[in-house]
C-alpha cells in the first residue's frame, strides 16, 4: 500500500493577519486563505493588540474551513496541524494554537507549534530548492536580523536590531507623513514620486563593526524634516521625504547585509544563497539593491514572491512539514509565547528587548 500523502493544514494569527492554508510535502499550496486586517487598524496608524485579537477569535474557524473545503479535504487527510506558538502578540498566538490543539486532538494528528520567524526563514524552501546553509535577511515590522540557516531549528544570528525594526520604521514614517497604514506600501508608492537626495539623511550603523542594525536615528532624521516643512508641507515635499527615508533605509540595510555575506562567504565560500523574508522582503527598491549586492558577492539572491513575503498559513503549513519531517512534533500542552528568538544562545543585543 502506497505511503499516505504529507499534508499539513497552517495556522497564523501572530499579528494582524487571520490565515490557514494547506500545503503538501510536494510543495503544493492547496489552499491559501488570508484575511488582513488592515481596516480594522488603519485609523490608529498601527496594530491594536485588542481588536486584532478579536478578530482572530472571530474569524478563524470560518478561514480553517475555508481553507480545508478549497484544498477539497476533510480533517481526516491531515498529517498534522501546525499553528504559529510564538512570537507575536499573545492573544493572537493564543487563538490560532488553541485552534489547532483542537482540531489535531479531534483529527487524531500530531500538533506542530511553530515559531513564526520560522515560518519566514524556510519560505524559500517551499517556493524553490534553497539548499542548507544560506543566509537569510529578516526584515518585518518586528523584526530586522540576519541569521545563518544551518537546518530545521537551527539557526546563528550575526546581526539582529538594536531599536526599531526596519519594518517599524517604515510603518512609523508613514503615520508622520499622513500615508496611511500599512505603512510599507505606502511609503514605497509616495517614493515613487518623489526625489531620494533632496533630504540628507542618516544612514545608521553604516561603516561600524558588526552586522547589528539600528533604525531610531533614521525615524527621528525624518519627523525633525517633517517638522521643519510645517504645515505649508506640500505632497512633492512628502514624496521627497518619503523617497530620502527609502534610500537612506535601504543604503544602511545594504551595509549591514555586506558585511554579513562577507562572514557567510569567509565561512562557506561563495556560490550559496542569500534568501530575504518578511513584510518588508516586498520592497521593490530593497529587492533591486539586494540584487546588486548579491551579484557582487557571488551569491543567488532569493525572495519568494510578495503574497509568500507578508504573514500567511502556507509558510507555517511548510514549516510545520519541515519539522514533521526532522521528527519535530509537540504535545497539546504546548504554551504560546510571546517572544521566542530563533537563536537563543545569541549573546543580548543592547536595547533590543523581544525583538532579538
């Protein structure tokens, strides 16, 4: 009798997306549902801890079905369940595990908890063949590191923030302009138009020891040039700053990524990967840098495509398929967790707290 076919039904529901998706071992994506929130959230200019929670608590169930009746399967087709356990805000987390631990009790399937960062680092093994070790740029709202993938559940960070994430910084600079939210997007539209040298900008942590990051300084540059415009600000004057904010982001970005590749290639010489994940993974302008740098390097840049980069099921579904298959499984008193570093035997990163 032929092997029963490997498949995993994802869960997230870290932040402000809802989503479930199903997803094979042959790198099918069955099924990818995804509800934002971004309505909910947009007249407080960020995420609420609060309302993103009820909303999971809301919708889920309607997207786990969802997700199962499009992928054409009942829960009895499941290998396993695995939902996001960390990190992210608690309420959120709390939603989709419990969701899972009851469906895999009732399904009779193991449960996989996933740590979302995970999730993003093994993103580029389901849309194409990234071979271990490759190094891997992290960059979200909460997170900016750069980290070597050595394997399933093992990861070493070389760099990691000391203050905002890059993501952070984008969606802050964002609610200075009067952009809206998600502020990513929208800075990268304003920028478009607008001229990236007339505002000179810092670019933090450039030229310094290490391949740590910093984004504070960058934020603050921006509202002090806000400030100084006024109220006679007009909408070239907010494409400008948003275009010198981009550019400065992206250049410092670029220092630190160098210098991280420079260790990669020292260690494992040239030839690998360089694999970019997260909300921010999007940025064209950053993809277009990241191409450059990669080809100086000697490496192959991957980014998996924009609906893969934002948060979403399919990538805990995959995860949760990699570690099935590494033996990884966990019982139903699993705990969520608000903070869980991929490496947790990296020495503190000053003033880096969760994001770490």
């Amino acid at each position: 009798m032929p092997n029963k076919q490997v498949i995993v039904l994802g869960l997230e529901s870290s932040c402000d997306e809802t989503a479930a998706a199903v997803v094979t071992a042959e790198r099918e994506i069955l099924a990818n549902v995804v509800l934002s929130q971004n309505d909910a959230h947009a007249p407080f200019g960020g995420v609420v801890p609060e309302i993103a929670a009820r909303a999971h608590v809301t919708e889920m169930d309607r997207l786990v079905d969802q997700a199962m009746t499009e992928a054409g399967l009942s829960y009895s087709d499941l290998s396993a369940v695995a939902a996001t356990a960390g990190p992210g805000l608690i309420g959120g987390v709390l939603v989709g595990l419990m969701t899972a631990k009851a469906i895999a009790s009732v399904a009779g399937v193991p449960l996989i908890g996933v740590n979302h960062l995970e999730g993003h680092a093994l993103t580029a093994r389901l849309t194409g063949k990234a071979d271990f070790p490759y190094l891997l740029l992290l960059v979200s709202g909460g997170h900016s590191q750069l980290l070597v993938v050595e394997g399933v559940g093992r990861y070493r960070r070389l760099g990691t923030t000391i203050d905002d994430a890059v993501g952070e910084a984008f969606d802050k600079t964002a609610k200075m302009l009067g952009l809206g939210f998600p502020g990513g997007p929208a800075v990268e539209k304003a920028a478009k138009s607008g001229d990236p040298d007339r505002f000179d900008f810092p670019r933090p942590m450039k030229g310094r020891e290490g391949c740590n990051f910093s984004f504070s300084g960058l934020k603050t540059a921006v509202r002090q040039a806000r400030e100084a415009l006024g109220e006679t600000a007009g909408e070239q004057d907010i494409a400008d700053l948003a275009a010198s904010f981009q550019k400065a982001a992206v250049e410092s970005l670029m220092d630190r990524v160098g210098k991280a590749l420079d260790l990669f290639n020292d260690e494992y010489g040239p030839g690998r990967e360089l694999v970019v994940a997260g909300g921010v993974a999007a940025n064209q302008c950053l993809k277009a840098a990241l191409e450059t740098l990669a080809r100086d390097k000697g490496v192959t840049l991957r980014v998996p495509p924009p609906k893969l980069c934002t948060d979403n099921g399919a990538m805990i579904a995959w995860a949760g398929i990699e570690r099935l298959n590494a033996g990884f499984t966990d019982t139903l008193d699993l705990a969520a967790r608000a903070r869980w570093p991929l490496d947790p035997d990296a020495e503190p990163a000053p003033f880096a707290g969760y994001k770490a």
